[in-house]
C-alpha cells in the first residue's frame, strides 16, 4: 500500500482529472463524477445515445490509472460464460482448466449491457457486489481495484431490455455525457481522433496509490449535523410525495460514499451540505421512480425535492 500523503495523493489526483479532460473535452463535471465514483469504490453506470464518448472516458480512465482493461460488447447473444469464463478439458493435462472471462480484470467496460438478456446481465451482480465471481461451484476472487464502467443506450431504442432494479441499485452512480458545446464539438472536429489520442496517455497515478486515495476517502469526516440532513433527504424519498417508493439504507450509504468522494476531490477532510446535493441526482435518481402526478424525469424530481427539504 502507498505511503504517501494526501497531499501527493491530491497532486496526482489533479494531475489524472487534468489528463482525461484532455481527452473528454467540455465535460468536467461528469469526469469528475466518474473520477469521484471509483475513489468510492463503486460501480459507474453511463446512460446516453451512442457517439458521445462513453467507451473513451472509461479507456481514459484506465490508461491513466494503469489498471487492465476489458471491454465486452454485450449483445442479445452474449452468454454468462462469455464473461466470467469457463473450464475446458486439455488432453495434455488430463484436467478441465479455466479460462478466465474478460470479468477478470481491473476496468471492465460493458458496453451497451440492456442490448443483452437479464441471465447475462444478472451474471455482473455478484462480481459487482461481492468483488468475487462462482464458477461452477468454485469461488474466485477478482483483482483489486475491480471497477464496472457499463454504458446503455436509452430505453426507448430498438433492441434493448430495461435493467431490473437489483441490477440499477448495484450501481453507484449514473451519468449522462450529453452533446458537447459548439467550442468543444469545434475542437473534437479539428483535432486528432480521441481514439488516437488515448494511446499516447501515460499512468498518473499507480494502481497501489489509487487504493491509498479510496482508503482516505473513506476517513473524511462527516458530521453528525450532515447525517442529520441525509437521514432528512432519505426521509423525504419514503414519503411518498415524490417517489412511488423511498430509498433503501444501502443507497443511503452510497451517497455518503460518493459525497466524502467529492469532498476529497476538492481537498477537504469534511463532507459539507453542498457535497450531498451534488451528488444526490447521480446516486439516488436511477434507484427511484417519481410519483406519477409529478409530470417530471427521475433527476428533474431529485432536483426538486433536494429544494423542498431545508438544509441543517
């Protein structure tokens, strides 16, 4: 495990939020966000029409931290085994041997996972949550930093299938990159192709000091004041005047997670109020469905209930 100071740790966290907006041009804050997401230790989820740059932002990230990287195009044919691997008999050896699944390794992207059926998609859960996966009968433990970066087309797209909720709450975030500005779309459409680009980056910041950065996110303080005002946000999703169903304690803890996440980003040892709401659409929005007479979208309703709900 590293030894450096937090101080290092945020130099070389500048240095790794610097690289990739080189290569995502105009999109910050969702950098930012995919940054803060796997210094919780959780599991990204990427929500947008093709061409926008999901499969670039989660290669970046890879390259720039120095973790393996495996992409799966998930597709309507994809099987379990696909991903997590499967034993074949060599004569030589005389033995069934296992091939391991592209799921064994650092980064895993899994691109466009609704295209695929609910029994490959379910087959992520326990890797996702239990950072191991059972392969015929025999429990395997997947290398450590293990991070899921999944991208889905938009529901209403031919060819897709909605995933369950027990799929969505493993996530800890979902984000939307969205079209770039006129001077970002400028710069895409002058300079190099972003594909290119990537394979010039160079790791800022070791595999072992990435582990050093999740450890000291999870020594940022919160308050019991901050707690307070969480448990009130978690309350107001159970009341049913926004959602049709309220949080569960696990989501609770995912935003905290991801809010001590950005308070480090940021270089304060404290979690503050400003951290909670900024968070709080990405974490919480894909877990929940609003009431049907709201007339609003999942993160528009958050937004709104985030203004309701009056702050410590």
């Amino acid at each position: 495990m590293s030894t450096l100071d937090n101080h290092a740790l945020h130099a070389q966290l500048q240095r790794l939020l610097d690289q990739i907006n080189t290569i995502i041009v105009g999109k910050r804050t969702q950098v930012e966000d995919s940054v803060a997401c796997l210094l919780a230790g959780g599991h990204l989820l990427i929500e947008d029409v093709p061409g926008v740059g999901k499969t670039t932002l989660a290669h970046a990230l890879a390259v720039s931290l120095g973790l393996r990287f495996s992409r799966v195009q998930f597709t309507a044919d994809l099987m379990p085994s696909d991903l997590v691997g499967v034993s074949v008999y060599e004569r030589g050896k005389e033995a069934f041997v296992f091939h391991p699944g592209p799921i064994f390794s650092q980064v895993l992207l899994a691109d466009e996972i609704n295209r695929a059926g609910p029994k490959t998609q379910s087959a992520l859960l326990e890797a996702m949550e239990e950072q191991q996966v059972t392969v015929e009968g025999e429990t395997r433990p997947l290398p450590k930093p293990f991070f899921v970066i999944a991208t889905q087309n938009p529901a209403d797209q031919l060819g897709t299938y909605p995933l369950p909720e027990s799929q969505l709450d493993r996530f800890l975030m979902c984000i939307t990159l969205g079209y770039p500005d006129r001077a970002s779309e400028r710069d895409l459409l002058s300079g190099r192709d972003r594909r290119d680009a990537i394979q010039h980056l160079v790791p800022v910041m070791p595999p072992d000091d990435l582990l050093a950065v999740q450890q000291a996110v999870r020594q940022v303080h919160a308050a019991e004041p901050l707690l307070d005002y969480l448990q009130d946000l978690i309350a107001a999703t159970r009341s049913g005047q926004w959602f049709a169903e309220g949080l569960s304690p696990r989501a609770g803890i995912a935003v905290l997670r991801a809010a001590k996440a950005r308070a480090f980003i940021a270089r304060r040892a404290y979690v503050a109020p400003d951290d909670i709401q900024a968070v709080l659409p990405q974490t919480i929005a894909h877990r929940l469905v609003p009431v049907a007479s709201s007339g609003r979208g999942r993160v528009e309703q958050v937004r709104a209930m985030i203004e309701a709900v009056p702050l410590p």
